[in-house]
C-alpha cells in the first residue's frame, strides 16, 4: 500500500512513525520475543513432579532400582507413554537425556564418525557431507551443520511443507546428501504442518546415498493452540509402506510439556536402527537418567496424562498468540506489509515483510528495547537472501508485556517499509 | 609353592578343589563381581535428594529459573561444591549431564570432527588416531577408541602409575598420539594412586602433537576406604608451573558419591579449554538439567557435606573390602598364588593370578554361579597378553554374598593353577 503514497504523504508517516518510536524509546523498556521458551505459570503447571513424585519409590515397574546403572533405552513406563505420542512400537524408541537437540547432534557425529545402519562406511569417508535445509526453519539445526562442517542447501518452504520437487531431485542425484532436516508438525518458524502427500513424497523419497537419513524433529507433536489442530501423518507408518522405515529418524522431547531444562529426549526410528543405535550408544554411556524417567512416568501415568496437560499449556498459551495475530492483522494485515501464516500449534509466529526490511525492523525493536531472534537466524548460514523473514516467539513474555512488544514491532515494520519507499 | 607339588599331590589337590566347586555348584547361586556398581544400601543413602529437596524451590542463588533454558556451564552453587573437590576455579568447569564416560566420549568426538584448543585443525584431519592406554585400565575408555578406530598403544602400569618413560618417549615422538586414558586415583582396576613424580612428569610431557590431551578419569578421588587415604598432586596446578595448563582434560562425577543413574558428571580444565569447549557444546545442547544440578546443591550444601556423604559410603564399603583382601590372603597369599595392591579407596581390587589362569579361573567362577568381569576387559581389544589379569568388583553384593563369592572365587583361582601344572 505504501507503494502508491505520494512522497510527502510517505515524509509525514516517517515523521509520525518515529516520533512514535521515540516515545516508545524513552520508556526504556526490556522485553524478550527471541527465544521459544515457556513461560514462568506454563511451568508451574508442572511443579509437582519436582517434590512427591518419587517419595519413597525408585523402582520401576518390571523392578529396576532407577538409581543405579543401567537400561540404555529407557524404563517401561516412560516409554508406554511416549510411544503413543509417537505412533511407534516399544522396539522403534528410545528415551534419551534431557535435549533433544543433543540426540540429533549425537546422532550426526555417530553417523559421520561410525555410519548408521545399512551404510557402506562412515559419513565422514564418502567425501563432503550435505545437508537439505528447508527455510525458514530452526536456527539450531542450522548452527549443528555449520559446526560440524555439513554443507547446507536450502530448500524454500512451501505452504504445505518444503518443497517437495527440489527435494526429489537433489536426494536421488547426489549422493553426498546424508540427511535433510524437518520439523513436519507446526515448524519452527512457519507454524506449518506438514501435509500428507508431503509426508508421502518423504517416505518414498529415492536417496542416491545409501546412508541417507531424514531428520524428523516432530518437536510440536501435541503442541496444539487452536481448537482444530492440524495432523501429521505417521512418518514411520509411512516408510513402512514404502518398505524404507530405515530412511527415518525420528526426535522429540518434553522441553515443552514438562521443563526445558529437565524434561527427557526421545528417539523413534525402525528397529533395526534402534538396534543399531542401541549398540553405538553402549559405549557412549552407561545409560540416560532413569530418576527422571520414573518422574515423568509418574507425573503423566500415561499418555491421555501428557494431552491433558497440554490443554492446561494451551490454555495460558492462546491468548499470547491471539495476541501476536490480532496485532499483526491489526496493524499490518490491513496495510499489506508483510504476510504470515496463521498457525494451529507450535511455539512460533513467521513474519515475512517485504524484501530488505528484516534487519532494519530487527534492528528497530532493539532500539526501542524489543529484542527479536536475529535477522537471518531462519536461514543457513544465518544468511536470508531476502532479508524479510523474522521469527517472533510469543510464549515466554506475558500478555500485557506481548501487547506493547507488539506494537513496538508493528510500528518498527512500518517504519522499516516506509523507509523503503523514500 | 605348586611348582614344588609332586604329581601325586597335586592330583589329590585338584581332585580336592573339584569336590568343592561340585559342591559350590550344587548350591545353584547366582552372584555378580563384574561391575562397579553402588548397593541398594549406598543409594539409600542419598533418597533424600528424591524427596522434598526442591519443594516449591527451583531457583537458583543468582536468580536462575532452573525448570527453564539456559546456563550451559552449570549453576553457580554446584559449581561452588565441586570446584574444591577437584581444586579448579569457576572459570575452570562445567557441570555436565549424569555420566561422565558420555562427557568423556563427547570431548573425543569434538576434537576428532572440530578439533581442539589451540590444535591447527581436527583430529581426524591429521592421519590415524592413537591413544595410549595405561593397562590394566578401564574398559569402557578402551571401548570408546575401539569403536570411534582410536588405535590403542598399550602402556604398563608400575606401582606408582603408568610407565612414565614409555609414555615420554611415545607422546615426544610419535604426532599421531593424540590422548592418553588416566585414572589417576584408585585405578580402575588396580586402585594404584599416582605418585608425584608420576604427576610431574605428566605436567610435563613434551607431546611432539600440538593437540594433545591427557584423558585424566578422576573418577573416585574422594572415594577413600581406608584411614590412610592415599593423596593425588593437582595436576592441572601441576601443568600451570610448566606451562602446559591446555594439555589436561579432567573428568569426575557423582555417580558413586549421589547416584549412578542421576548423578552429575564433572569436566574441568584451564580457563582457554574451558572457553573453547563451551563454544562447541554451544551447537549440541542448550543446557544440561539443572534442577538435578540444583538438586545436588541443597543436599549436600558444601564440599564438606560431600565429604561427610562419602563417610557414610565408607562405613558400607569398608567391610566389602576387607572381605575381599582378607580372603585373597588367607587363600591365595599364603600359597604364593598371585599377586594384588591393596588399595586405599576406589571401586576395585585387581588380581593377578598365574600367567595363562584368568580365562580359566573366570569360566569356573562363572559355572559355580558366580559372575566376574570378562578375561581381558581390562587391556586394549579386550587381549590380555599375559592372560592373568581379573578385576573384582566388591560394592554391589552384601558382605554375606562376598564371602561366598570370595570362597568361589579363590577355589577356582586355586584349581585353575593346579591344572597348570599337570
């Protein structure tokens, strides 16, 4: 819209638009949309499991003393519970530490130093190593690559999940390409779920590598926020069909359900990779915290346990997300700046504004005490080709803090865009 | 003494020992020395840090949510109880996740794919990888070479720790040594502290790799049984004086001071490693758990509440070790048959029958229903070259237990050399 303004109609909104800021500026405010946390009273939710919960018991139910050594895959219960959430059977899961990103780092350096199941050698003995990276997505993923010296191609993200035609073609011609990262259900950062041709596409994917594996860091399985939450369909089942249930690894956590820094790490996969996976980690360690399995298990007693905690999650979380969207509508939907898709679940909201804004709006909130995630941050490298997409996370600042961080943002964008025009 | 046996008493002799283990067998036991396990009575110990430890109280001194992301060194009053116990500053550690073997496997899969401080470029970029190894030793340190293709140098172990001139010579000559495995107090399995001439000299190797790492497992340096508890030179002070504080990577944990299952694992090392580590661990985890961390802080307080828990640990052990010792003399001392350290704390006692007896003395213990560590378990690729060496393994079982073990134990050492010399 600013596009037809004459330019003394864009001098006067500039000069509106930073006497704004100013005044925003010398609140001298401190406010945090950066980080996908979970707020102070979404944890509280979860305090019980910190007092009583193993008062005077620490053995599991099949008998094992959770305070000793041993069970490399995780205690009964905890796994009855998590198989569900998961749609896998007790021999296709393994119940990890507590970082998820830690068991797909894990699982990246055992590749490249000792290869996964039916690879011909190591990772690190087939020449370079590459990575499919559909964008926006999660900056963490991004960084392991960089890190370990994984060469990442990004592939755009379309509405219905990444770009399934670039995927096909790149997997079944080069054989350099060992893994492709997926976040299928709500993604970080779009909000998007995966659709089910998508996963089809996925789970019939051709790899030219024999060791190909596809990263499914299933992060927002019960995250819902709406009351039609979207669905993803059962990667493995899927891979089944196709006879390739060896071509997936599946990640997730309780970050988010029960503590980000106590929760537990979950692995599913086919079970000849677990057991493939099983005796590689034999040596990494004697086994993951069973205390802390016992807890959860405790806490939840099952998985109908876990989804109604969830709904005491969505409860506090909604009206932050209403808050983002009526915002951004508000403020920005009716002007055209921007777009941004309206998501089911998740813990994120992806602004797109136009081309070249992303840094100057970024920079903007900060200088009127908003900090944002990065300008690029969403992209490999850290590099957005377009400098517009910025990724906003609602959940861990309270309503009333969201409200002001918001307009802050919308009057930043503005601002940012105009800036454009002159 | 049975080398001067006539044949005819050694044939009544064997005949003897075989009446018993007959004996022991009919009595269809099933006992377990193989491994470095707590009791249920140790642990009970501790069960209050299950409880009530963190009712209603998940914030750390410096104001830190516990429950939530973040700090990826560890918190402030953890760090405050284990810094003395390893005699580090604040800047010299990091509190990691419940096992120490993974920090441990974790440091060689850093430096392999991304190097290490002040090393011009990864591990795996330099040729083959080879470890020394201290042997008998520990045979999960060898098991992580074995499985990551570390080629293993075998190095003796003396009275007063490894072989220093092997080591010197090697590490001064050969730029393909890249670690040594330590375990510097209480050996696993011999229980052998090192001498400070060993320490020294360790301070001061010349490695002809500028990447080079001592692997320094001080895994039971408060572990002490007896009332003379053996001491150990502070080796990162050590290195300070000549310069070469990068050179050490220290390890412990709390596995058998709090919990083998929920413990914490400690990684220590001058302020340069500490930095450059924290910067890679940046990429594989966001942070380990601290409430579990916080945990640790309010049930023992201070390093001497540490002091005071591990007390209550030697009451327990105390007894166990006894039993051990006072059989092997009784049985095996007055013969003459094998030799042992007796040694002031730790987890183990290693005997070393006869050359080519282990094996043997092993498979009978194992058909009387008595478990010991596998033959070999404690030299590289599991080869003992004299085929001599069993480590025992007293906490796990009661006192009741051990003795019968023992009485097994030191018949079957008995008949396994009497069949030498037939």
């Amino acid at each position: 819209m600013y596009g037809n303004f004459s330019k003394e109609k864009l001098i006067a909104l500039k000069t509106e638009l930073e006497k704004t800021h100013e005044e925003y500026k010398s609140r001298e405010l401190s406010l945090d949309m950066s980080r996908g946390k979970p707020g102070p009273d979404q944890l509280d939710l979860t305090n019980e499991m910190l007092t009583h919960c193993l008062d005077g018991d620490h053995i599991s139910e099949n008998g094992i003393d959770c305070r000793n050594y041993g069970v490399l895959d995780g205690i009964y219960e905890t796994k009855r519970i998590f198989m569900p959430m998961l749609g896998v059977g007790r021999g296709e899961i393994i119940i990890g530490g507590n970082s998820s990103l830690n068991l797909m780092y894990d699982a990246i350096c055992r590749a490249m130093l000792q290869g996964v199941y039916g690879g011909e050698k190591p990772w690190r003995m087939s020449g370079e190593i590459k990575f499919l990276c559909p964008a926006p997505g999660y900056d963490r993923h991004f960084a392991i690559c960089e890190k370990l010296g994984i060469k990442m191609i990004t592939v755009k993200m379309n509405t219905d999940g990444p770009d399934m035609d670039t995927i096909e073609n790149l997997v079944s011609s080069d054989p350099e390409i060992k893994g492709i990262w997926c976040v299928p259900m709500y993604s970080n950062p779009d909000g998007i779920t995966y659709s089910d041709e998508v996963v089809k596409r996925f789970a019939d994917l051709k790899p030219k590598a024999d060791d190909f594996r596809i990263f499914w860091d299933n992060a927002y399985c019960v995250h819902h926020i709406y009351d039609e939450p979207d669905s993803l369909l059962n990667i493995l089942d899927e891979c089944k069909k196709t006879g390739k249930e060896d071509m997936v690894y599946i990640f997730t956590s309780t970050s988010k359900i029960s503590f980000p820094g106590g929760g537990l790490a979950i692995f599913a996969a086919s079970e000849k990779n677990i057991e493939f996976v099983k005796n590689q980690l034999a040596v990494e360690t004697i086994g993951y915290d069973k205390l802390n399995q016992l807890r959860h298990a405790k806490f939840f007693k099952d998985y109908d346990g876990v989804l109604a905690h969830m709904a005491k999650h969505r409860a506090i979380l909604r009206p932050k997300f209403d808050m983002v969207l009526d915002t951004l509508e508000k403020e920005l939907g009716i002007l055209g700046i921007g777009s941004w898709h309206k998501p089911s679940g998740g813990y994120f909201i992806s602004y797109n504004g136009p081309d070249n804004t992303a840094r100057r709006t970024i920079a903007l909130c900060k200088d009127a005490g908003v900090v944002m995630t990065g300008a690029g941050a969403t992209f490999p490298y850290g590099i957005d080709p377009k400098d517009r997409n910025i990724r906003i996370a609602p959940t861990y600042p309270s309503v009333e803090e969201l409200k002001i961080a918001m307009e802050i943002f919308c009057n930043s964008a503005k601002l940012a865009s105009v800036e454009l025009y002159l």
